[in-house]
C-alpha cells in the first residue's frame, strides 16, 4: 500500500504540470520522484502544527512544493496514505516567491484551479516583504546570495515567523568532500537547463550553519536529505525560539 500510495501521490502532485507544457511536466515529475526532501517532510511530520498552516516557500520555481502538500492533504484526507508517515499537514495557503519570471508563470498557469491556496509572485528574496507565515521553507537557493544577504534573509524569516514556528532550510555542507563538489556541478547544469545563468555561490559548513543561524533566534537540528543521491545535502530544521 505505501509504494502505491506514494506513487499515486507524485502522480497527484505532477499531473497539473501537464498544462504548463512539456518541460514543467516532466522536470516536476523528475524533480519530485528523485528528490528525497519532498518525500521526507512529510514522512518526518516536519510541517506538523496548527490546523491551518500559512506556508512560505522562498525560491519556489515552478511551486511543486505547493502542489505537492496540496496533493498530500487531499490523499490523506481520503485515507489513501503511506503507512508509517505522519499524517499529511493541514495546509490553509502555500505562497511562493521566485525570482524567474518564467517559472513562476509555469506554477501559475498549472495551479491556476487552487489560487485560492497557492500563489507566487515574482520577487527577490532580499528585497521581498515576507507575510506572517506558520512555516517557511527555503530549499537549495541561499546560497546563491553573499553572507551577509544569508543573513537578512534568514533575519526577515525569523521576523515573519510566531513563536515555534519552523523554517525548513536545505543547504549543502561545505565540509562535505566530494559529495558537496558533486552537488555544486549537478547544480550548476540543473541551472542552466532550466535556462538561468549560472552564478558564483556562497556556502558554509554545517557547523557554520548551526552557530550563526542558532545566533539569529532559532534552535536548529540537521538532518542528512541526500538519500539515493550523491550529494552533501542536509535539511536544516529551525524553530523559533522563545525571545
């Protein structure tokens, strides 16, 4: 029942993409069925708290992680759920911010029927005015900005957040060898097809990551989210601390 659960999931989650063109349809495909973090957020439980949860995603590109909690409520209100994982989160909204045009029209034009709970606005993350959100995710674009960017940003999510709410941050361990070497050069192709030019990165160790994020007002937890993949990728959960 799990593997098929999870795989009428990922078909739930992609099928909108196939109005969007050929290209969203089967990078989400790609992207959701081979990127271990989708699956373990939810495995995990790691969006779990209120029962309407506002939902940031900062450097969404074409919204598949709206589309895929939207899909995941659906599945699990029907009780057609992977056994084992948490239940799914109850979702109120997903609002998106995305600094390619392009992508954010592909996210617009394939949730189009559910604008009443994602939307996506193109925007540059260091510039943007962040909403009051239960929970912000931030997956593989932070470093992408210099350090100091990191951390205005960073300190704009701690602002935007209520107390104990969470931010999910994927980030590659700079001290992590080869497999982070990899991550950056499969990055920079994913980049390029998706038609962006590629750009200089800022990354720091997990240890780096910890210390200065614990600094801003959160507690932090690394949890490895690289399985069946080559690469030093580590999910960074960050709770806001109690002033």
């Amino acid at each position: 029942m799990s593997s098929d659960a999870i795989n009428q999931l990922l078909n739930t989650a992609c099928s909108p993409y196939r109005q969007a063109g050929r290209f969203a349809w089967h990078f989400s495909h790609g992207k959701l069925s081979r990127d271990p973090v989708f699956k373990g957020m939810l495995e995990l439980g790691l969006l779990q708290g209120s029962s309407d949860i506002k939902v940031l995603d900062i450097g969404c590109g074409q919204g598949l992680l709206a589309s895929w909690l939207l899909s995941a409520q659906e599945q699990c209100a029907k009780g057609e759920w992977p056994s084992g994982w948490s239940a799914a989160p109850a979702i109120a909204h997903v609002h998106g911010i995305e600094l390619m045009p392009r992508d954010v029209e592909r996210a617009q034009r394939a949730l189009q029927p559910v604008t009443n709970r994602a939307s996506f606005e193109v925007a540059n993350m260091c510039t943007a005015e962040f909403p009051p959100s239960d929970a912000v995710v931030i997956l593989d674009v932070l470093h992408y900005v210099d350090f100091p960017a990191q951390d205005d940003v960073l300190r704009k999510v701690h602002g935007c957040l209520p107390q104990d709410g969470v931010l999910l941050l994927r980030v590659g361990d700079a001290a992590g060898g080869l497999p982070f070497k990899i991550s950056n050069w499969v990055d920079n192709i994913v980049t390029s097809i998706r038609g962006h030019k590629t750009l200089p990165t800022f990354c720091r160790s997990i240890a780096e990551w910890q210390r200065d994020i614990t600094a801003i007002g959160f507690s932090v937890k690394a949890i490895p989210m690289n399985t069946g993949t080559p690469f030093a990728n580590i999910l960074l959960v960050c709770k806001k601390e109690a002033a």
